[in-house]
C-alpha cells in the first residue's frame, strides 16, 4: 500500500470496519490471545501454539487466532478471547497449552463454556459507544 | 446446538466461602426439576474482582448481575429470569452513591457494576498491536484526519486546555497549557518527546499501553506536532522494554508506509516523523530535563528550571514533552470532544487513570479508572480484596517519590489534589497494596535505597541527604534506633525536599515524611521496644525456648550455626540472646513447637 491521502484512509477505514465485523472474511471464528509482557511470561506463546496445532490437527479451518496487548488480567495470565457466533464473547485466564485444547474442544466445538477460567470483562468498549 | 442462557457462578476464592458452591448446586437442581439442560449452562467463573458483594452470579446474554446471593435465591432467578425473562431488581447489584461513577455511567451508559473505564487502554488487548489496520478500524488515525483538515492549531490546543487534562507522568501539569507554551515560543524547529521510561519500581501502565496501543502514541505525538509547530518527534523509551520497542518499530513502519508519518501526511502540508531513542534504564532520567541531556547524547543529568523544556528544551528549541498514558488521551479527547472528557473525573482531575495494582492484593493488574474512584473501590471491588484474607494495612502510590495511604482515607476520592493533601501523589500510577504483614519502616527503607542508588550525585543534598536517611532507617530496622533520630529524619527530609536540584531528590524523602505521619507509632515501637510488630525487621525478632515445651531433645543446639543454643539434655536449652543472628533454623528445626519468634 502506498501512501494514502485523507479520502483513502476514510475509505480504507470503512471497508475495514466492515471487515472486522464480518469477522475475517471467511473465518467466523476468533481466539485473541493476550501477548504482552506479562502474557508472554506467563506462557502465552506455547498457548497460541497450541491452539495453532489443535486447530490444524482437527482440521478446523473457520478459526483464526490473534494476538493482542495486555488485556490488565495480569494475575490469570496468560488470557484468551473468544468469539464466535450464538456464543457470549467469552474471556478465559490461566489458559495453558492444556486449557486451551480444552477451549478447543468445550467451546469451540461442543459449544459450552469451559467451567473455572472464566473472567469478568473489566468495562465497555468506548470506541463502540 | 449453544446454549439459551448461561449462568455464571463466580467460584472465586471469596465467593466459594460464601455458600457459591451452594448457590451452584441449587441451580444445576433447578435446572434439571425443569428439565432446561438443554437450554442452559451452568458455569463456574473466576473472581469478578467485586468479592465484597459475593457470591455473585450473571446472567448471560441478559447481563443481569446479582451479588449478595443466598442459596434460596435460585429458584426465583431461574423462575423470573430464566424462564420467563425478567430480571429480579431485589437482587441486582446497586450502586451506592458517588459522584465520579455515576457521571461515567451516564457519559457512557455504562454497565453499573464495571468500575473500570478504559480510554487510555481502549486498544488494549482488543487490537493486534502488529497490524494498523485493526487500529485504523477502530477509529484509529481519525483524529488525525480532523486536526489536519478540520481545526486550527490553536483550536486543538484550546480543546486540549478545556478538555482539563493533565500530565500523568506525576507532576500533574495542565496539558493544554504546556503545548500553548511551546506554541506561543517561536523558533524554527521546536520537537515533541514521548517520554517513556517509566522507571519507579512496580509501574508498567506505560510499557502496557505501548506493547498493546502503539498507534496511539504516534498519532497524538503527531497532532502535537500540528498544534505546536513541531517536525520531529522522539520516543524515549528504556532499553529493558524490548517488546514495547519491537512494537514501536513496527508501527512507525508502517505509518509511514501509509504517509501517516512523513512528507505532506495525508496530503496536507504537514510533515512530521518520529524516531526511538534508547534509555539506559536509570530513574533519573525519567525527568524531563535529563531525559532531554540523555536524548542529545549527554550524560543523563538533570539542570535547573526554568527554562522550561516547553520554551527551551531539546538542543535548546522548544520542546513538548509529555508521558505515554497523556499521550494515549489525546486522540479521544479530539475525537470525542473535551467536553465529553471533561465529565468524567473531579472538579480538578479530568478522566481517568490507569494503575499498575500489585502487592497483596487478590486481583493484581492493569486497572483504569475514572479519577475520584475511591481507594476502597480500587481494592475491594476492583481487585478482589487483600490476598489471605489479611488486613488492609497502606497502599503506596508515586513509587519513590510518593507516599502510603492508611486505611483512614479509603473512603477519599483519589484525584492529584486528594493524593498531594494527603502526603502522597498520584505518581505515574504504581499502586501497591500493603497488609498487616508488611513493616512501614522496612518499606521505606526499600524506596530510599532505591532512590540511593538512583540519585545521580550531581546536588549534595540529593546525594548526601538521601544517604543519611538511609543509615538512620538501617540503624532503626536493625534495632539501634534512638528517639532523637525521629527528628533527624525529619530535619533531613525537608532539607531535601527545599535545596535539592530536580524532582528526584525533592521527592525522595516523602516516603519518610508520609510513614512518619501516619504509622509514627510503628517506627516507636521498633526504636522504644526492639519491636517490628510485622517481623520483618529480623534484627529486632527475640528467639527463645519455652521450657514448658522444650522436651530437651537438642536438635535447636546442633542445628544453630554460631553456637548460640547452650544447654544439655537435663538442665534444658538456652538461647544467648547476644550471640543469636536470628537466622530462625532453631524454630524451623523443633518439633514441639518449644521456640518462639517475638
Ligand atoms: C526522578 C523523576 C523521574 C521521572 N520519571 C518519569 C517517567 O518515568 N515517566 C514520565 O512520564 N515522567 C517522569 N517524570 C516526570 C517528568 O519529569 C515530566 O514531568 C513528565 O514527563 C511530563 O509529562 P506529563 O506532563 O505528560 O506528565 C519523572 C520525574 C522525576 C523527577
Ligand atoms: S536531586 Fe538527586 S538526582 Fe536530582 S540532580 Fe540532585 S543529585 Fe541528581
Ligand atoms: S535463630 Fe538461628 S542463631 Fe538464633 S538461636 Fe536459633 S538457630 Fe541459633
Ligand atoms: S471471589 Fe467472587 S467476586 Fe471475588
């Protein structure tokens, strides 16, 4: 992408909005693991890892997984997100490499929440509001 | 097929010792009786931080929230809410009166019970901090765009000033006021600095807000430069924030790619771009002064103001320089308005403020929340309460360079005005929360040592002074503690509070002034009694063997490695009170539980 002038930010950021919404295209499904400082000490690479190789392993290909900043849970580090339709988007902490293959299977494909790792969203999203 | 309802049980430690496992039980029965369990999951959550309501349950996706539940509260919830679809008001949560949060609740429509209001963290583990594309979406850039096209330098500085914010670096100065400054010098080439060293032990708001927000600081930095007059920005930030610094990188990156840094920015005739500069990680510059010395490659030493950096700073050329949690401010305050911003905190200190909650507290993190949020929220319905159910004994906010607040000013709303009449300050936003266990005098001793060794030696009552008070705590922690020192504490306090040359001197004996007010009796007792109430303070902790228990086995004897324990298997143990080091091996090695630790 080249430099852009006032009108294709304006336009960029549209599409992009509509983009996010629809939720990545094709992927309806999304995992946003925690990747600051404090998430990666806690092990949130082998976390996103492993959600990398279950999905792959189950074949499961509407799922993306992201990466975020520090989502200010830092004592149930590292911290996961989850997205998806006709499920609560759905916080968890303390996500191992273990925990999260449970994710995978509870939530994402038995579509229950996954008891014990389960926070609070600390406050509304003021861009939204 | 997913679920109708969920219903989230907090199983917090808390809640747990409150009949939640109780609560739980009786809703997976009620459920069941109803045959539901098709539609609704039971589900058992962590904390919600609110543990002085619990047990606490929510109901999702209705959002209800009840606290205070007792166990013959289920089957009205599952009748009334679950089935029939009305939330029971007798058991929501309400919020008692305060002024701060109910503002925010109406600016916002916010959610009652969510204490937090994030405007500084508002990307913050929402966005992929890599990718600007996912800034962009939400909003980001978009005050960019109105600054450019829409408003005058002058009119953002105005929006600024009446939006009242202020620096958030510690001193608290108006923001508005500072850009006015520089924008009124004029000078060929003025600079924009993000400083961002954050140096006080415990904080990293700052390191947080750029590894998840990185965009944010750019674009602010960039309308500065707009509103100022400024071409050239630099980040200031330590070298040991290696995540922070690779995430700056990508992002400059790619603004610039994008011509949002650069030559003719979105096609106007503005240019301005941004370049990292590495601190080495020493507090002092932290201050703005040497910040700006350590910047042009001189060695990190404060000089004297005025000049302000605002009229005369980097090389000389007027200079904004404020912190990163101001920064991530601005782009909202432009885009939703200052007067939007404005109604949200005390009459004084405008918005919000993000803590860094550490300590023993249950829920330690990254917090923000409106100003005037009180101590009390912060820590019992926001960080879920002191760890061990131990006592709330101080919480220490503005790091070394701040002060302790007792229980008695839970109840104060926590503003910069509050903080400062109260022997503290607001700092950049460390918070760390103390219990019955912790020795006032042991922590003071740790933020002198701390600004000891960070006093960069250049004015002799920084260096001088904070060295004696240092000796002065050592000889009262250790027990040669004499009530005249009581006075020299103080003496030596104000003195470097007057004659020191920057801020870091100035403020590093408020530790002690402020546990001298409010735990004087504690510092008393360690010099009066040889007692540190806490046992913390090892050299005043008494060893003895009780001989009611001792059964005479002599482990304590073999075991002690100075030879302190005399005795023999008839006459008992004794132990020689001047030899001891109290190194606490004899108590930890009998069985009968015969020694004690006074
Ligand atoms: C010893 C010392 C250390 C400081 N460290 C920091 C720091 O780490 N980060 C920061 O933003 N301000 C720090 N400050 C405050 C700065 O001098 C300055 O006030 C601040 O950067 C101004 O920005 P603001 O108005 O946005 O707060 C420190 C001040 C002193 C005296
Ligand atoms: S007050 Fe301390 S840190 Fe500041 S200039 Fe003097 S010696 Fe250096
Ligand atoms: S505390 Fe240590 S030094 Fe003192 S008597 Fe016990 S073992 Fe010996
Ligand atoms: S334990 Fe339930 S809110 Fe903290």
């Amino acid at each position: 992408m080249g430099k852009l002038t006032l009108d294709d930010l304006r336009k960029m950021r549209e599409s992009l909005k509509n983009e996010m919404d629809k939720r990545d295209g094709e992927k309806d499904i999304r995992i946003v693991v925690g990747m600051g400082t404090c998430g990666i000490a806690a092990g949130a690479k082998k976390t996103l890892e492993a959600f990398i190789e279950d999905l792959d392993k189950r074949s499961l290909k509407n799922v993306s997984v992201k990466q975020t900043g520090c989502m200010g849970n830092c004592n149930v580090e590292p911290t996961v997100e989850v997205f998806m339709p006709e499920m609560p988007a759905t916080l968890y902490g303390n996500v191992s490499a273990d925990v999260a293959r449970k994710i995978v299977q509870k939530h994402i494909l038995e579509r229950t929440l996954l008891n014990d790792h389960i926070q609070d969203k600390p406050s509304i999203d003021i861009v939204k509001h | 097929m997913p679920y109708k309802h969920y219903i989230l049980i907090c199983a917090g430690t808390a809640c747990e010792s409150s009949h939640a496992q109780e609560i739980h039980d009786n809703f997976i029965k009620e459920i069941k009786d109803r045959q539901l369990e098709s539609d609704v999951q039971v589900v058992k959550t962590g904390c919600f931080g609110f543990c002085e309501q619990g047990p606490i349950v929510k109901i999702l996706p209705d959002n209800a929230f009840y606290v205070k539940l007792k166990p013959e509260d289920v089957k009205e919830i599952v009748d009334e809410n679950i089935i029939k679809g009305r939330v029971v008001q007798r058991l929501l949560y309400s919020p008692k009166e305060d002024k701060g949060r109910h503002q925010m609740t109406d600016v916002a429509n916010i959610d009652f019970y969510q204490k937090q209001f994030r405007i500084v963290l508002r990307n913050c583990g929402i966005i992929d901090p890599e990718k600007i594309d996912e800034y962009i979406a939400r909003d980001g850039y978009k005050a960019l765009e109105k600054v450019l096209f829409e408003m005058s330098p002058t009119q953002v500085i105005d929006e600024v000033s009446r939006s009242g914010l202020r620096g958030r670096g510690g001193a608290g100065f108006p923001t508005g006021l500072k850009w006015s400054f520089t924008q009124k010098t004029s000078s060929d080439v003025k600079y924009i600095v993000c400083n961002a060293d954050e140096g006080d032990p415990g904080a990293y708001m700052d390191r947080s807000t750029l590894e998840g927000d990185p965009h944010s600081i750019l674009e602010a930095m960039t309308i500065a430069g707009y509103a100022v007059g400024a071409h050239k920005g630099y980040i200031y930030i330590r070298a040991e924030y290696p995540l922070a610094i690779e995430r700056l990188n990508i992002a400059i990156g790619q603004a610039r790619d994008y011509g949002l840094l650069g030559e003719k920015i979105l096609g106007s005739n503005f240019d301005f771009d941004i370049e990292i500069r590495l601190g080495a990680g020493a507090f002092v510059c932290g201050e703005e002064t040497a910040l700006l010395a350590s910047v042009e490659g001189e060695r990190g030493m404060p000089r004297p103001r005025p000049p302000f950096p605002a009229v005369k700073g980097l090389w000389g050329k007027p200079t904004v320089i404020n912190n990163v949690e101001t920064w991530a401010n601005i782009p909202v305050i432009i885009l939703k308005g200052a007067s939007w911003f404005a109604k949200i905190g005390t009459e004084r200190s405008k918005g919000t403020k993000v803590f860094a909650l550490t300590g023993k507290i249950n829920n330690s993190g990254l917090i923000e929340v409106p100003m005037g949020t009180t101590l009390r929220e912060i820590i019992f319905d926001i960080g879920g309460g002191i760890k061990d159910g131990k006592q709330f004994k101080a919480a220490q906010t503005g790091g070394p360079s701040g002060g302790v607040i007792p229980a008695e000013f839970l109840d104060t709303p926590i503003d910069y005005d509050n903080l400062t009449a109260i022997g503290s300050m607001m700092g950049s936003g460390g918070m760390i929360v103390m219990d019955e266990d912790d020795c006032i005098v042991d922590i003071t001793k740790f933020y002198l040592q701390f600004s000891v060794d960070e006093s960069c030696g250049k004015c002799a009552p920084c260096r001088i002074g904070g060295y004696q008070l240092l000796n002065l705590l050592e000889k009262i922690t250790s027990g040669r503690g004499e009530m005249a020192d009581l006075n020299k504490l103080f003496k030596i306090s104000q003195a470097m509070q007057k004659a020191s040359l920057c801020g870091l001197g100035q403020t590093a004996s408020n530790p002690v002034l402020s546990t001298m007010k409010y735990f004087g009796e504690e510092y008393q007792e360690h010099i009066q009694n040889n007692k540190c109430r806490a046992r913390k303070c090892a050299q005043l902790l008494k060893f003895e063997i009780l001989p009611e228990k001792c059964v005479k086995c002599g482990l304590c004897a073999k075991v002690c490695p100075v030879g302190a324990i005399s005795g023999d298997r008839e006459k008992g143990y004794v132990i020689d009170q001047a030899k001891c080091i109290r190194c606490g091996q004899c108590l930890e090695r009998c069985k009968f539980k015969a020694i004690t630790r006074g």
